[in-house]
C-alpha cells in the first residue's frame, strides 16, 4: 500500500505571473512556500486540506477534465468579496438539488473552479448514529 504522506495539485500556468496575482491576491490563496527563481519560478498555496503549485509553464490550457473543488465557509461572501476583485463569476451561487451552495469561476486560463458551501444542515457534515 502506498502512504501518501502529503499532496497537490500541479499546473502549469500559460502564463505565471498572471496566475500568481489570481490565486494569491484576488483568491487569497496563503502561500505555503516559493522556490526557484525568475516569472517561471514556483508557487505553492495552501488549499485546506491540501496544496495547489504553480510552476513552470504550458503552451497549452488545462484540460476541460482538469478542476477545482474548494470549500468554503460562506460562499455568498465569498462571491461579493471576488466581484469586488474584479473576478468573473461564471456563476453566481445556487443551491444546487443536492443540498450544498455551489459558485463557480474559471482561473485566467479557463481551468473551471467550484466554491463550495455546505450547509451546517447537510448530511455530508455528520452521519446520523455515529
């Protein structure tokens, strides 16, 4: 069995800079670490439970099968926080017939992100009996 000790998500930026100012300044994204040097140089933000790295660079886009899954406490606030920020709302928030608030927003280069709320209410948040 493999023991995963940590992990994150690896893109590729078309272009870096640009995506550090979305994911560190309109996001807010904290930054967990940088290395390397020079526009191509490495990023990691932290993610909750997890990590997000931008390094290096792709001539290409992210595929469509690529995206993003981030919680959030409340995703009304977060919505009015990111339209202050100049941030394009692919879609406002819903409450989606599943039961949890869902927003999404695309990065600079088109990789589709989802920002999650889910109600205290919600069974993903306890399982009855246990």
């Amino acid at each position: 069995m493999v023991h995963v000790l940590s992990g994150r998500i690896l893109l590729h930026p078309t272009d870096p800079e640009r995506s550090r100012v979305f994911y560190g300044e309109q996001l807010g994204l904290g930054v967990y670490r940088e290395f390397g040097t020079g526009p191509e140089r490495g990023t990691v933000y932290f993610l909750g439970g997890g990590f997000l790295e931008l390094s290096g660079r792709s001539e290409t886009r992210p595929s469509p099968a690529v995206q993003l899954w981030m919680q959030v406490a409340d995703v009304t606030a977060a919505h009015e926080e990111l339209v202050a920020k100049g941030v394009e709302i692919v879609r406002p928030p819903v409450k989606e017939p599943w039961g949890l608030i869902e927003m999404w927003i695309t990065d600079p280069d088109g990789c589709r992100i989802v920002l999650v709320e889910v109600p205290e209410d919600h069974p993903i948040r306890f399982r009855p009996g246990i």
